[in-house]
C-alpha cells in the first residue's frame, strides 16, 4: 500500500482509541485500534526504515506530498 494509506490509518487509530469507552468490557475497538496502529507502522517502516517517532503525525505528514493531504 502506499504511504499515504499509513496516515489514513494512524488517523484512524486516534480516533477509535478516543471513542473506545473504558467501562466496556467489550475490548473489540481498542484491539482494532491497535492493529490499524500497527499497520500504519509497518506500513511506513517498508517506506522509511529509519523513522524513529513513529506515533508522531508529523512524521506521516511529512512522508505524504502535502498536495495529497
């Protein structure tokens, strides 16, 4: 996928973790939260091996072409 898809998917993460509800015991969208998390990761890791702040938004919105965001 390209890299462009990772910041969709860190996005995304942030929002699934702000609307998960601590007093549920149903874990289903924290669990998704993370895997969509660690897909963004690796996802830009096969782009940018070396990027070290990878919970940063900043280091997506620099790996996309700001035309594209």
């Amino acid at each position: 996928m390209p890299v462009e898809h990772t910041r969709v998917l860190l996005k995304k993460a942030e929002i699934d973790e702000m609307n998960d509800n601590p007093e549920d015991s149903d874990d289903a969208v924290s669990l998704y939260a993370k895997e969509l998390r660690e897909e963004a990761v690796k996802l830009l890791r096969t782009r940018f091996p070396d990027a070290k702040e990878v919970d940063s938004l900043k280091t997506y919105n620099d790996a996309v072409f700001i035309l594209w965001r």
